[in-house]
C-alpha cells in the first residue's frame, strides 16, 4: 500500500486536537478524524494484500476521500503579518528539505477559512465557519506572545519545568534538563533572549546576540509548535535582526550563514562574526552559532584559527579541537584529539609534513604517504611491474656500479634505456667491458 500525504503538519493536528477537545467544535472534529485515518494508514503500509488486516486498510483511502476531497494536503499554520495556512495543492508534488521537513517549493498559502472549506465536504452555515476560524486563531495567536528577557530569566526559560509542551524543536532540546542550569551563565551574562508564551508557559525561545557594532542576531529558534518558527522570524524582521540562513542543526566544522536587512533578507552572507564574552566559564552550553572559542573571552561563528575549540557538548565542558593543515594546499581539517587525524589528512614522513586526500599519494613500497608535488617514477621488477616511487627517491638511490651500490641504503635501482629496474633484479649484470649495467633477459 502507498502512502498517504497527510493532512496537517504534526503542530497543527496538536492545535485542532485542543479545539475538537475544548469546543466539541464539528469542523475540528472531521479533519482531525481525517488526519487521524491517514496517519494510522501509513503507520501501516507494510501490510501485504495476503495479511488479515489488509482488507479493512484498504478501505481507509474510501473513507477519507468521502470526508475530505483531494484539493489541499499538508496543511499547516502560517504567521506573518495576516493569519494563514500554507498547503499543498493538488496536482503539485510534495518537496522536502535536507532535514526531512516540508520543503515551500509548490506550496501555497490561503485563509484558514476558505483552505479548509476546500477541503471539508460536508456542508456547514456561514457561522460555523466563523466561529472554528475564531477558535483556530485564538488558539494559535495566543502563543505568540513575545517578550525579551535577560540575566536569570534565560535560566529559568531554558527549563523544562516552565514549558508549554515537550514536543517540536523544543522538546528535543539539550539544553532543557535541570542538570544544564549551571552550563547557562555565558547566556546570562552576555545575551538576551526572545520568548514566546501560552498560559504563562513557554512556547518557543532564541538566544538573542546584541553586538558591539548595532547589529543583533537572532540564534536558532526552539518550539513546540512549528508554525511558531515564523512567527520568531517576522518579529526579528520587523526589528531588522539579522536571522540564520536555516534554523536546523549545525554541524560543527560548517559555516553559519546569515540574512540581512540590507537586502531585505535575499542573500546570505557567510562572514565569520566575533563576540567577546566576559570571561573563560567554568561550565558552556551547547551553543548553536557562536560554537568556535579561542579558549579566553570571545566566540565565533566561523571556524578560524585561533577559534579551534568547539562548545557543542552537551555535559558542560568545551571540546579542544586540534587542527590539520595540508602544506600543499592550505586546507585546514579538525579533530577533537590529538594523535587523531582527520579522516582527509594524512602524515608523510617521507615529506615530514601532512597533507590532504587531494594532494597526496599512498605509495605501497615506503607504506607511506608522498606529496602529489613529486612527479611519479616507475621502477620494473623481475616481472615487468610496475611500482611506483617518489622522483627524488629514486635517482638519490640509482646506482652507477658495483662500488657505488654500497653506499646506497634502502632499495637500489639502476637505469638502462631510459628504464628503472631494481638493483637486485637477477636480471641485471656489470658489464665491465662498457662500463655499464645491462639487462640479461636470455632464459639461461
């Protein structure tokens, strides 16, 4: 069995929950039993047309199809400057980001009310559409409520205790244990933070970054709705914050993008910024964007040198990061230890000296690894093979007689007709007569 595209985001179906729950609202009701039909469909698409269950899950596509009708799929909300919903319309294929989140490529956005309409099949007066449009908006605009806080207040929200619900990006957060309280003080002492709030509970927050020179960023947005994602990037639109290129997790070792007013947020501009902090803390937090520190008092969005150590653990310590650099190229890579190589830098101790996977050779007859800036000589062995070696490892190695051969160590090799052959080779003999080696390929 195919899948289903699903009704509504997860976030929303949690918002429709609460009005069909709250209100006994009939709207509510049908799309969420809708919804409900798809997602258990999908939870079972394994079943095979010779399993029991099959019979009866294969009429649960019937049965949505006689609630809701094809036009729209994959709803969810949309805050910006007026309340919308945005969705999939039909005929268009659904597109998804790196992550596995909805991509906004073929979507749209509508009013709630007449999205739904679109959708619902059943016939409903005028007021009742009304009154579930009130109870959607009130339901979703009354978590948008905003403030910024500062100093402890960052402690305290960063809890899971104060939060409206362990669910979205929220729930999934790190830092929200009690045993974190104590990683929070560069936070305290040094940022601000953008709240949202339902019941007096927290919905959604970012660290907010004021910097010296009048710019303030907004960091990674955490919430338990995701419709609230936006309604967090307007707010800094509208304050003319800048905000990250995409508010998903950041590896370390990559580069944090950012939008900007100046262009009415259009490019990305991936310049390293510079915060100094108060003081080297005893504890840090897992930190999204400024994670590169040198170690003192100032943090970094971009890995540089000198901001070689990483703030993306999460028991309270920073990690030292050591770095690799290619002589040949410049390319830098990190690792968190020592005596640990990255995984696309390599020791020559042939050239005493590292190098990256593009500019370097493995050469199997020093088992080592030589740099790509030494041309490529072959040497021929009793069988015609070819093995490779470094240039100047062979001629600081070719012999011209018997005489010179012993104060040659290492392999030796000597050159006849423009050809490398091993000095050991029994082919090989001293004609003294010319004053030469020669190659004896007679069977005798």
């Amino acid at each position: 069995m195919e899948k289903l595209l699903p009704i509504l985001s997860g976030s929303l179906y949690e918002v429709f929950k609460v009005i069909r729950n709250k209100y006994d609202d009939p709207i509510a009701n049908i799309i969420c039993k809708t919804h409900e039909l798809v997602d258990t469909y999908n939870r079972n698409t394994w079943i095979s047309e010779d399993d029991a269950l099959y019979s009866v899950f294969s009429l649960v596509p019937d049965a949505v199809n006689e609630l809701v009708t094809n036009s729209v799929r994959m709803i969810t909300a949309r805050m910006g400057g007026d309340f919308e919903v945005s969705f999939l319309p039909e005929g268009k294929e659904a597109e998804y980001n790196d992550n596995g989140d909805w991509a906004r490529k073929n979507r749209q956005s509508g009013k709630p009310t007449r999205i739904f309409q679109k959708l619902v099949r059943k016939e409903f007066k005028t007021i009742d559409w009304e009154t579930f449009n009130n109870r959607l908006k009130a339901e979703i605009c009354c978590c948008t409520n905003f403030e910024i806080v500062e100093g402890e207040d960052i402690r305290k929200w960063y809890l899971e205790d104060n939060y409206f619900k362990i669910a979205g990006s929220l729930g999934n957060s790190c830092m929200r244990y009690r045993e974190c309280q104590k990683y929070m003080d560069v936070y305290v002492d040094n940022a601000k933070m953008l709240i949202s709030k339902k019941d007096g509970l927290l919905t959604g927050r970012a660290i907010v970054w004021e910097l010296d020179n009048g710019i303030t960023l907004l960091d990674r947005i955490y919430t338990c709705f995701d419709y609230l994602d936006n309604c967090f990037i307007d707010y800094a639109k509208d304050n003319g914050w800048w905000i990250r290129e995409y508010n998903s997790l950041l590896s370390t070792g990559e580069t944090q993008g950012w939008k900007t007013p100046k262009d009415d947020y259009q490019e990305v501009t991936y310049e390293p910024i510079k915060m100094d902090i108060k003081k080297c803390y005893e504890y840090f937090p897992y930190v999204d964007s400024f994670r590169y520190f040198d170690g003192e008092h100032t943090i970094c969005t971009k890995e540089l040198s000198g901001f070689t150590n990483s703030l993306d653990r999460t028991d309270g310590y920073w990690q030292e990061t050591y770095s690799y650099t290619c002589a040949r190229c410049g390319h830098t890579s990190y690792t968190d230890y020592e005596d640990d190589l990255p995984e696309d830098m390599h020791y020559s101790e042939y050239d005493d000296d590292y190098y990256c996977d593009d500019c370097c050779w493995y050469c199997e007859a020093l088992s080592d690894y030589i740099s790509s800036s030494h041309d490529v000589f072959a040497v021929l062995d009793e069988d015609d093979e070819e093995i490779d070696y470094p240039d100047d490892y062979i001629l600081d190695h070719v012999v011209v007689n018997e005489d010179d051969a012993k104060y040659k160590y290492g392999d030796k090799f000597v050159k006849i007709n423009e050809k490398y052959y091993f000095y050991t080779d029994p082919r090989i003999e001293w004609n003294a007569e010319e004053d030469k080696f020669i190659l004896n390929e007679s069977e005798d």
